[in-house]
C-alpha cells in the first residue's frame, strides 16, 4: 500500500470517529424537538447504548398524557371550624372544600354562569344591588353530591332526613367592581314545594365557600355580627383567626381572615376553600335580620364562590 493510500485511509477514519463523536455529543440536546421532527431526522438510525442517548430513550419511553380521571370524592376530608358569633350562630370553616373538588365544581359550573337575579316577593328580578354571575350546580354530579353530602352532616339534627333537603347549590363569580348589596337569604314567605306537596321551605341556614380567591376586596360583610367575647378593658386584640393558615400559605403580610368594619360589624376576606356557615332562622321559623350581609365591592381579580342553601319543610296550615 502506498504512503498516499495510508494517508487517504487515515484521513477516513478520522472523519467517521469525528461524525460518530459530533452525534453522540448532539442526541442529548435531540430531545428539544417535537416527536415528529425527531422521528423524521433519526428515522431507523440506531441508538447507540451509553449514556449519550440516556435522555432519548427517556423521551421515547415516557409514557404519553391520559385524558382526566373522574373525580373520586374523598370520604375521609376533614376541615376545621372556628366560633365566630353564638347569637346568631356563625362559624368559620376551614378547608370545607378540597383542591380537587374545586376544580371539578368550576369545570362544572363555567359553561352556565348568567347574570345574577334575586327573589322579591316570589318573583325573580334583575337588580342593581346584585351586579355578579350565578351559575346553577346539578346534584347528581359527583363533585356536587360529595360536597353536599360533607354539608349535610355538618348539619347533624338541623335537617329531618326523608323532610328537609339541602337543597340546590349555586356557584357565583365576581369580578372587579361587581357587588352584592345588603341582603338576606331567608325569605319573608315561605315557599311553597315543587313536588306539589301542600308544603312550604325556607332557607334555615347557609354555607358560602370560597372556590377562587385571586382578588383583592371583596369581603363578605355581616354589619349586625359581634364577636363573642367584649372588648376587654385593657384592650387587647381580639381573636381575628387563621394567622398560622397564613403562614404555611407562605404570604409575608399577614392579614386576618376577618376583621372588624368601621362602620361595624365583621367582614371576612375571601379564601380559597373556606366557608362561612349561618343560621338564617328563628326557632320559630322566621327570618332572624341580625343575618343581613353583603359581598363588598371586588377591587381588582376574580372571586368565585358556593352558595348552599338547606331546606327546612313546614306543613302546610
């Protein structure tokens, strides 16, 4: 073999080991591309088997995204409650409704929000004094039925199996400048059934859960509300709630969950999965107007919150 002939070999060599590193250093960056430009640039090439290609044979072996499972509902969630007022009774709830609940009620709920109306003297009217959007829930969904099923034991001895009912829920979306006014949630004649019983309902009491809290404003505000305990002579501060939420909730300025208004009364700031839970009746079955509460103006954001509404039966007279 010539000098030239070896020359020319080498020279061959040298360029095959060069194009084999050049690959070898490039396959881990291959990855950046989408499936179908990569499968069209390497084609049937065989991957080399060393760590080079490690990152590829990740990307082609990962498993490829499934559609969502179905909701399952968890039994076993727990929340906590705080006393806020005895007379009327009015509890904070902490955690009432889980991540994954919340996720599926809004999924639920977008392709049916309307602008919202209220009830006046048995007829449903559009109002100034209610500026947001109200979305029905169906109560046999599963997110529906777990989070009324939470609410309905809540409730204990307040509701009559096989008589009272919870009642439909209803979700409501707020957005900047979007109010409620003063109002209440009972109503000042009963209604009557719509299963042509000769029966009429109120509502007893009432949840109001927080499923969208990126906003600022828009508290829901009870004026006739006191806290339990008085004002101590020496003036320390009152119990205010949920700081150490806040705290694992990794915000620097910590704020109250409720706090009291200057024109009195309490106003509780909207948080993603708490509730506020009241009792809107007598004994006797009347209205109790200590239970008159507005949504304050939203300033900037969204708020979207769950309004439940227990059923309590009267027989008719």
């Amino acid at each position: 073999m010539t000098a030239s002939g070896s020359s020319l070999r080498a020279v061959k060599v040298a360029g095959a080991s060069a194009c084999t590193m050049l690959l070898a250093l490039a396959l881990p960056f291959l990855t950046n591309f989408t499936a179908p430009r990569l499968t069209s640039f390497i084609g049937d090439f065989p991957v080399p088997d060393f760590a080079f290609a490690a990152p590829l044979r990740l990307f082609m072996s990962s498993p490829q995204p499934t559609p969502d499972a179905p909701f399952v509902c968890d039994t076993l969630h727990s929340y906590r409650t705080e006393l806020v007022s005895l007379d009327p009774l009015v509890i904070y709830i902490h955690n009432l409704i889980s991540p994954s609940e919340i996720a599926s009620l809004l999924r639920t709920a977008e392709p049916a929000f309307l602008p919202s109306s209220v009830t006046k003297n048995g007829r449903v009217l559009k109002t100034a004094d209610r500026t947001s959007s109200s979305a029905g829930l169906p109560r046999d969904d599963p997110a529906v039925r777990c989070v009324l099923n939470r609410s309905r034991n809540f409730l204990g001895t307040m509701l009559r199996d096989g008589w009272d009912e919870m009642g439909p829920p209803q979700l409501v979306k707020y957005s900047a400048g979007q109010r409620f006014n003063n109002h209440y949630d009972w109503y000042d004649i009963p209604r009557w059934a719509n299963d042509d019983s000769p029966r009429t309902w109120n509502r007893v009491a009432s949840f109001f859960a927080i499923l969208q809290d990126n906003c600022t404003g828009g508290e829901t505000y009870f004026p006739r509300i006191s806290r339990i305990a008085p004002t101590s002579p020496r003036g320390e501060t009152a119990w205010r709630g949920g700081l150490d939420e806040q705290i694992r909730r990794g915000e620097e300025e910590l704020r109250p969950l409720w706090s009291e208004h200057e024109d009195g009364g309490l106003a509780f700031r909207p948080v993603k999965g708490n509730a506020l839970f009241w009792v809107n009746l007598h004994p006797n079955g009347t209205g109790d107007p200590r239970t008159i509460h507005a949504g304050l103006p939203l300033k900037e954001g969204e708020k979207i919150a769950m309004n439940i509404w227990p059923r309590q039966y009267y027989a008719s007279e």
